[in-house]
C-alpha cells in the first residue's frame, strides 16, 4: 500500500511500519524484551531530563526516515536540542540522533541488516543494538563516521560504554541482562556519580508524581 494508505490504515495499537510499499506488523513483545525496554528508557530518560539533552520517545511512534522509501518505529530513539525542528505531535520528520532497537526471535534480520543499512543511509549517528536473549547477551554499539559508515565501537564485552552523542552518558552492558532485577534509578546515580540519598529523593518525587496523575 503507499504510505497514505498506511497512515489511513495503522492505528496506534498497532505497532508496524512502512518500507518500499510494504507494511511490516510486529508480532507482540516478550517480556524480556519489555524488561529490557522499561530499564533503557528509565535510565537514558532520567539522563535526558536531567540533563535537559533534548526528547526521548519510545515505540510505536514513528519516524519517517526515507521519504517515499520508508517510516520505521524504533524501540527507543533519542533527538537532540539541536534537532527538535524535525518532531512534530504526529512523528519525527527525518533522523533521530540515537536509536535503540532490541531484537526479538522474529526481529534479528530486520534490525541487523534491514535497519542497520537504512539508518546508517538517513544518518543516524548512533545505533545501538541489544539482544537480551539468554542464549544471545550481545549488544552492538555502532556510531556513524564521517564518511557516512558504521564503525562498532562497544560491544557487551566493554566494562563501560560511552556514548558521544549523549555526552555524559555511560552504561555498563552488564546491567542489561539484569534489566528485570536492577534498579535503574540506582544505574543513574552511580553514571551521574550521585549519592544515594539524591536516588532516595528522586525516587519519592517520581512515586508521588505516579499518584497525582
């Protein structure tokens, strides 16, 4: 269908997107990939807040990456200050600055090669890909260079990743495969170097803003 089609067809509780004419619909997230999801978006967002580094959505919202070619929702994407002119309430108009996609059993083709290829094309400076599986715990960190190519430089076997285009921000890839056990506002105090007692503070601000909404 052309991408109008698809806009008129995709609801917002469907998670798909859009590529060459073809819509691809996502089979429903384990609950690994989701304990994997909720630690990543608790930890970059509380950075991202904290530090006032721009917006960080999460899936299904989409981004439409190649006009006429494809409109992809990633699992996390990351936009900067600088390029908030591409968000609009519907969708982000153009590249984020990091995306984040975590594999499932049907999702290892698309994210490694389909993906890999389109972001690296619109020019995502950096894409992240974990897969939390069991018999997987790999984690792949590529960052676009200046000749428009993706160079790995962390992988899970890294003690720490950095990421350049969230200067600041580091996390250790062995927290990912506790993401169902580990507190991740206590991740995000020892990566902004915060004692415990601001962990306490900010976990009691996040627990009383849960129960005014």
């Amino acid at each position: 269908m052309s991408y109008e089609e698809y806009l008129q067809w995709a609801g917002e509780d469907i998670h798909a997107e859009w590529v060459d004419g073809e819509v691809i619909v996502h089979m429903p997230p384990t609950d690994l990939h989701q304990a994997t999801l909720g630690f990543l978006h608790i930890l970059l967002g509380l950075f991202v807040q904290f530090f006032k580094r721009g917006r960080l959505l999460l899936a299904p919202f989409e981004m439409r990456l190649l006009p006429g070619r494809s409109s992809r929702e990633p699992d996390i994407l990351f936009v900067s200050n600088e390029h908030l002119e591409r968000l609009t309430e519907e969708r982000l108009v153009g590249p984020a600055d990091l995306v984040v996609e975590i594999i499932s059993d049907d999702s290892v083709q698309r994210d490694r090669r389909d993906k890999f290829k389109e972001y690296r094309t619109a020019g995502i400076r950096e894409y992240w890909i974990i897969d939390p599986r069991a018999s997987k715990r790999r984690a792949d960190f590529f960052r676009l260079t200046e000749d428009g190519d993706y160079e790995l430089f962390a992988t899970e076997d890294d003690e720490r990743v950095a990421s350049l285009v969230l200067p600041g921000f580091w996390l250790r890839p062995a927290w990912l495969w506790q993401a169902s056990d580990l507190e991740p506002f206590a991740a995000f105090c020892e990566m902004a170097g915060l004692p415990a007692e601001v962990m306490a503070q900010m976990r009691q601000q996040i627990e009383v803003g849960f129960k005014q909404s």
